[in-house]
C-alpha cells in the first residue's frame, strides 16, 4: 500500500478533520468491542475463535488504513497522530477534541497539554 504524501496540519486543521476520525474510530470500536465480546464465549482452540480473531485484525487493519488514506498516523490502537512539523497532535479515543502534543520522539507517554 503506498501511503500518501506526508501532510503538515495546523491545529485548526487538525480539528477540522477530527469529526472524520472520531467516526471512523468509532465505527471501529464498536465492530472490535462486539467482535471482542463473542471472542470471549469461545474457547481459543476453536476454528470459530481463529476466525473471528481475523475479523478483528481485519477491523483495526482498515480503520488504520482510513486514516492513513487522510494523512494521519494511527500510533496504537485508537491513538491517531497528526504531524504538525515540529512533532504530532494527539488524538486518542474517547476524547472529545485535540488537547494534546508530543514530539516527533517523545511518543504518548510525553504528551503535554495544549495550552
């Protein structure tokens, strides 16, 4: 897959481009949370556990490639980043907006507080 040029965003922008996000990962948790349910009334060694444990790789596969489709970093599962030159504007699900910024190496644990 190749993956698209790399984008700067402003703040704004990404803002602006988060109501998409926050639907797509949406969408994405609750395929994976229903998914993740049934996987727990079956026991591992079934050909019905194997499959389903496809279907959620499968769903956090696609949810990761529709955001690289619009330019964003998925950094773990439900965590988006959005590169704004200098470092990445943080998302992670369930937030209600972007309020958090970490460098380029800093990663999650160094996320400071939008001010």
């Amino acid at each position: 897959m190749k993956l698209p040029a790399r984008r700067i965003f402003s703040l704004n922008d990404a803002q602006q481009l988060l109501p998409i996000v926050k639907q797509l990962t949406e969408e994405a948790v609750r395929r994976s949370t229903a998914i993740e349910e049934r996987l727990s009334e079956l026991a591992r060694d079934t050909p019905e556990h194997a499959r389903l444990a496809g279907e959620l790789e499968e769903v956090v596969r696609a949810w990761a490639a529709r955001l690289n489709e619009l330019s964003v970093e998925p950094k773990g599962l439900w965590l988006v980043d959005f590169d704004n030159g200098d470092g990445y504007y943080c998302w992670q699900y369930p937030e209600a907006t972007i309020t958090h910024y970490h460098g380029y190496d800093d990663g999650f644990a160094g996320r400071i507080k939008i001010t």
